[in-house]
C-alpha cells in the first residue's frame, strides 16, 4: 500500500462519473449509485449544490481512489466514506479515514466527530476502529434509500495517542496473522479513553509462547507484573507509555483466568515489584481526570511504606513524587520504569 494519499475539493464532474460507475460484489453491492444522469436529475448527494463543498476526493499516486462526505449535524459532524471498488480492504480506507477526521476538525474544532455503519459490514468496523473510531451504544435502525437496516454509531476517540493507536493497530494485525482471538475491552472500546488510558485486552489463547509473543513482539516491556486482587491479569507496561492489562484465558469460552501464565511472565514476584505497579497506575488515573482513584492509588502505596502523607487533589504531584522517593529509598526501581514515571508527573 503506497502512503502518498492527496486530497482535493470539491469533486470534479469526472470523479462523479467515475463514482456513478463503480460496482460492488455482494453484500456490498448496496452502495452502488444510480447512473450519473439520474443522480444530477435527483440533485441528491454530491449532485446537490448546497452540499457539494462537503465531498472531498482523494488520489494516490496520480489515481483516484475514493471520496469522503463530511456534514455538519447538530449532534456532531459525521464523515461518510466510500473506496473504489478494487482497493477495498487494503488499508487505504484508514488513511483516508485519518485525513478526513484532520479535515473535520479545522472546519468544526468543537464538533464531535461520528459515522455510522451497518452493523454487519464488519470489514468498514475494523478500518474504523483502526481509525480511532469506537461503537457507542447499541445498534439502531435507520431508514436509507434502500431501505431500513440496523447501524452502529461510531465515535471518534479523539485522545488516544499516537502510541496507544499504534498498539491497537499491532494487536489487531496479530489477531489477524496467528487466528488469535482478542477482545478490547474497558474504556477504548467504550470510547472514553484518554492519553493517559492503559488497554485492557482479553487474550483468548492460554498458550504461554503465544502470549509471550504477543507482549514481546510490539516491543521490550519496561515491566510486567499481575494483579492480585482480581487475580490472574498480566500488567504489561511499555517505554513508549503504553499500558496494557491483559486478561488471559483459555480458547473454550470459560472465564477462567490462567493464574500461572501471570507468575512465568511477570518479571518478579517480589511484594515490592508488584506493589510499584501502583506507582503507574496511581498517575495514569489521576491524569485521565479519575483524581479520587489516583488519590486512592497513592495512599495504598504509602500504607505499604508505613508513611503518613497527606494527600490532596491540589498537592497530587509533590506528594507523588514524595511517595515515590520514599519508595526508592527501601526498594530498586528500573531506570526504564522510573523515567517513564517522570515524564509522567511533568503531565501534572
């Protein structure tokens, strides 16, 4: 796939022919258009003038490959989109994708950014999750000039990094690559996340080189433990600041956790390792808005150390970092681990 992707408006008489022509194997062959005479006779879509400074098409390489429909809505701005026929499912959608969501928000800055799907076109949800797009409530029906069909409403998820979107993209392609089950779960699959947010992700294979794979092959942890209390979910923490909680379980569809993978893979099972997850976890609640967990978080860290701190919403960073010399006075923390926590508190 070339990434030399350009984008023009409106669209030219030429790409509309182009458009009205292309033809869609089934199920997707609902999204063919009427003939290009039909369509200016209707004056609908992008043959409407009112509407035509919403269509942008774009080229790679000298060639057009598709166009995108952004309209402004009182509840947000949506973006349709729409490839040509013989580039479906190679990845130029997501680009495309990217480049319209940087297109809607130079125009509408305070608009939430939507599309909507139809729920069974599960290859269009995939490119828009990896889009940074999520679900947001339950399916709905919708009345189209085809008929009624069921959609999904999709949200842009306009705080994850770089990093994050990164990791979903590199967990999704391994899926894809070793027939592996994965789920997302928790606040990027609800869309809620922010910069901050660690991936929760059920990994449905209990096979301990698989797992290992998968955590070892977006790149070096700079720590991975488990929890306690649930038992059994792998933390996973990485220098580029992605976290990853990672619930493992077996391929057979029960819920039951496998504890052991957690202690082969955690990098210590010392009490003071496991406890300096905490450390982390207390600032990335804190900075995703969640202050009275992070605060929480804190003061577990300081019943560990036996210390009395004070501590309070407005004070949060001195005292974190008060804990946080406290702890290395008793215990070693990995200079990977400990500059990632810095760079966290230069956030606060």
């Amino acid at each position: 796939m070339n990434n030399n992707i350009i984008t023009a408006s409106p669209l030219t008489k030429s790409e509309m022919h182009q458009i009205c022509s292309w033809r869609y194997p089934r199920p997707y062959d609902i999204y063919n258009l009427p003939a290009y005479d039909e369509i200016i006779a209707a004056g609908t879509g992008f043959a409407n003038p009112q509407k035509a400074k919403n269509y942008h098409s774009y080229y790679c390489d000298g060639n057009f490959i598709g166009y995108t429909n952004i309209a402004p809505k009182a509840d947000g701005v949506y973006i349709g989109i729409s490839l040509r026929p013989d580039i479906c499912g190679k990845g130029y959608g997501v680009q495309i994708l990217k480049q319209a969501c940087k297109i809607a928000e130079r125009l509408y800055p305070d608009s939430q950014i939507c599309l909507q799907v139809r729920s069974w076109n599960i290859r269009a949800i995939k490119c828009y999750e990896k889009a940074g797009f999520a679900i947001q409530g339950p399916p709905f029906t919708q009345v189209t000039g085809v008929g009624a069909g069921e959609f999904y409403l999709m949200v842009k998820n306009n705080t994850v990094c770089g990093n994050q979107q990164d990791f979903l993209s590199y967990a999704e392609n391994f899926a894809e690559e070793y027939h592996t089950k994965i789920k997302l779960s928790g606040s990027f699959r609800k869309g809620t996340a922010t910069d901050f947010s660690d991936i929760d992700i059920s990994f449905f294979c209990n096979n301990i080189d698989m797992v290992r794979k998968f955590i070892f092959g977006y790149s070096g942890p700079i720590y991975i433990s488990h929890t306690t209390n649930p038992p059994g979910i792998i933390i996973v923490i990485y220098p580029d600041g992605v976290a990853l909680d990672l619930d493992v379980l077996p391929d057979t569809g029960t819920s039951q956790r496998d504890t052991e993978i957690c202690h082969l893979l955690s990098f210590s099972e010392d009490e003071h390792y496991l406890m300096a997850r905490l450390l982390h976890r207390s600032l990335i609640k804190f900075l995703s808005g969640k202050k009275e967990a992070g605060v929480s978080v804190l003061k577990e860290i300081c019943d560990f150390l036996d210390v009395d701190y004070n501590i309070s919403f407005s004070g949060f960073k001195s005292d974190f970092i008060n804990v946080l010399n406290e702890f290395k006075k008793y215990y070693p923390v990995d200079e990977g681990y400990m500059q990632l926590l810095l760079n966290l508190v230069d956030y606060l």
